[in-house]
C-alpha cells in the first residue's frame, strides 16, 4: 500500500469511478459524499435504467460534446466505451445494445449500476464516508494539503473535485463544486441548465399534453434562420415540449434565449413525405372518403389530440365534407403538417434538467491527467466541467472517462 492519501469529493459517477482507480493503484482513498447515499443521480439516470455509455465510434461520439469535445480525446484514448463495458463485465453486470449505440443493463436497473461500484469499492478498500459535506479545500503556495470537511482538516496529497453540477439538486448536485474550484484558481464559464425541456408560446402545447410523437423531424429558428434540427420523438407538455429530439435542441436554445435571441421550433409531422408526395396522399384521402367530414378524415393523418389544432391554426371548418377543401386550403393543410410552428419563450429550471452546461473551463486543466493548471495536486473530473453533450449515454461516458483518468493519474503523481 502506497503511503500516498487521496480524497475523492463527491460520490457520482465519476467519483465512484475515481476512487476506485486510485485506491486501485495502492493509494490510502478516501470517498466523501455529502449525502446518505452516493450514486443517486446514476439511479435516475436514463429513466431510471442508467444509459452508462454509446458504442458509436470515437469520432462521432466526441461530435456530440460540440466545441469542448476535444478535450476528451485523451481520456477517452485511454478508457473509453470498449473499456468500460469490458469493466462492467469483468464486475459481473450484464449489459446490452439498444437502438441508436446505446448501452444499458440488462436487467434495466440503474440501481444495479450502483450496487456494483458500491461492492467494487469495498473491495479496492475505499473508505466511502456519507453525509460528509467538504466546506473548503486546503491549499498552499498553489499546493492541495486537503479539504475541510463537517469542520474538520482533514490532510491528502491529492484531491479528486466531482461533485456534479447543477441539475437534479435534490440529488445532490447542487453546484459546491464551482464554489471549490473556483477557490482553487478556476474560471468558471457560465452554468445553465442543458436536456432540459422547453417552454412554448400560448396554449397549443398544452392543449395536447401527454401526446408523445415519434419518429418527426424538428427544425430551430434563430431570429428567423434555420439553426439545426434533430430527428426522434416529442412529447408535449403543459408548459411546451419535451422528448429525447427536444433535449437534443435544447443547448442551442438556451444560448439563444439567454442573448435576448428569438427562438422558434418548426415541426415536420411527416418527414417520409415531401410536400408533393404529401398532396397526392390528402388528394387520395379526401376522394376516397369524400362524404366524411374532415375533422375524421384527419385522424388517419394526426393523432386525435392534434386535429382540433391542425382545424384551429389552418382555419379549416371541422364539419366540412372533405371533397369540398379546395386547392388553397389543402395547400394551408399541406403546409402546417410539414411546418407546425411553435415560439420558445423559456426553458425549464435546473431541477428538470438532465445535465449542467458550463462549469470549470477546459483550458485550465490538463487533458492528460485532469490535473487542475491553477492548483498542483488538484483534480477536477466529470459534469463539474465545461464538457455536455446530447442524450444517449455520451455524458455518462465522459465521466466515467475523466474520473478514471483522475483517478490514476493523482495515484502515480510524483
């Protein structure tokens, strides 16, 4: 055993995954979590079945943590998706593949993920301490010496910071860990809820609240310029939208809304069609079903929650017969399916959003080692940095990948 002590502060996934390497390595590894229970945001993770990681290619996978993914090249090169799931296995936890690279259990627990660290850290000889709150790092001349913790010193020859960031507070993550770094020197580039739901313009969301779309093209307009889209599935809620394809959106939006920018969503309910295809299907529809009127007619084009929509936003008359829409009200139908528009007047608070964005800037810390440049002996892993990417198991991956490189590296520092 190595006479060297390290403290990993906070018991995510990424702390978890540190302290395990370090102690590991043959380090004296203390794990402080300030609440009861480590782990809890992993519990509630992917809908409570836990995304761990996606077996997309390291290319396509860093592409989706946008400007900051270079960052990660280099822990990712050292323990990326193959390590990881190989890890999980050798622990023995089942996994499996689903749609779109991801990776889950396979009994489809989250809490299985963490009843596996919490037995692998018993077995490395961490000493996990919960209900320990750090108040404070300890440094001096630009050295970790250690933290305090409940108001007491208590010494280490390195510190692990992965408290998390903002979002979901109540599981813990309720932003400590910028306070911390930024004591240590840090520049924190502003934090804001990301794969949080968005808030829309007036009443239409909510006229069909519960309504979940799969399967639909979405485009975002910013001052009146298409940005991105995204393809998947919607659910409309009291306030707005929601669903994987809107969590997806949602970065951008927030930037957007934060400048004082106006944001608008444009939803294509038939991307399989374009407009042509789409016309000779109404043509069809409404000769074959003539005598019917057009408010049943459309439910074999709409779910029944949005026909009363579609009627109120083109102005069509529901009672009337459908062989008698005439060209320019079939072309007002054509239109609103491909390019139903809704304003983004806001975004949900923290406490809906799956991640935080923002947070310690990349440039002040080595990507080699996720040692911090301000503070020697110091290290900073997982959501507490400026790394976030779209859902799909990539922000799990990253956390794992710096707690694991943090891990080791504050082990074998000289």
């Amino acid at each position: 055993m190595s006479h060297r002590n390290i403290i990993v502060v906070g018991g995510g996934a990424a702390g978890l995954m540190a302290a395990g390497q370090a102690a590991l390595e043959g380090t004296q590894t203390v794990l402080l979590e300030k609440m009861k229970k480590p782990g809890r945001k992993i519990c509630i993770s992917g809908k409570g079945r836990c995304n761990i990681t996606n077996v997309a290619d390291l290319r396509d996978f860093i592409g989706h943590f946008g400007r900051t993914g270079r960052f990660l090249h280099q822990a990712f090169s050292q323990f990326f998706s193959p390590e990881l799931m190989d890890f999980f296995s050798m622990q023995g936890l089942e996994l499996v593949t689903e749609r779109g690279g991801r990776v889950f259990p396979a009994s489809g627990r989250a809490y299985d993920v963490l009843d596996m660290f919490v037995k692998w850290l018993d077995e490395c000889g961490v000493n996990v301490k919960r209900s320990a709150r750090v108040e404070e790092l300890l440094i001096s001349n630009g050295q970790i010496q250690g933290v305090i913790c409940n108001g007491e010193k208590i010494e280490a020859d390195a510190v692990i910071l992965t408290t998390g960031g903002a979002s979901y507070p109540i599981t813990g993550s309720t932003g400590d860990g910028y306070r911390l770094a930024e004591s240590a020197g840090h520049t924190l580039i502003p934090i804001r809820p990301a794969l949080v739901p968005l808030e829309t313009a007036g009443h239409t969301a909510g006229k069909m609240a519960g309504l979940s779309l799969r399967n639909i093209c979405v485009r975002m307009y910013i001052n009146g310029r298409k940005h991105r889209q995204a393809f998947g599935e919607l659910v409309y809620t009291e306030f707005g939208l929601t669903g994987p394809v809107i969590l997806t959106l949602s970065g951008d939006a927030v930037d957007a809304l934060r400048n004082k920018e106006k944001v608008s969503l444009s939803i294509d309910l038939k991307p399989a069609l374009d407009e042509q295809k789409l016309d000779a299907r109404l043509l069809r529809d409404f000769a074959s079903r003539g005598r019917e009127e057009l408010q049943s007619v459309l439910r074999a084009l709409l779910p029944k929650e949005m026909v009363s929509v579609c009627l109120e936003h083109t102005g069509i008359e529901p009672a009337g017969m459908a062989c008698q829409l005439g060209a320019k009200k079939r072309g007002l139908l054509r239109r609103w399916l491909k390019d139903f528009r809704l304003e983004v007047t806001g975004y949900r608070p923290f406490e809906e959003a799956i991640i935080t964005a923002g947070g310690v800037d990349t440039r002040e810390i080595n990507p080699r080692t996720m040692e911090s440049k301000k503070t020697r002996g110091l290290y900073i892993a997982g959501e507490l940095l400026d790394i976030q990417a779209d859902t799909g198991g990539y922000n799990l991956q990253a956390a794992f990948s710096t707690g694991w490189l943090a891990g080791r590296s504050a082990a074998s520092r000289e």
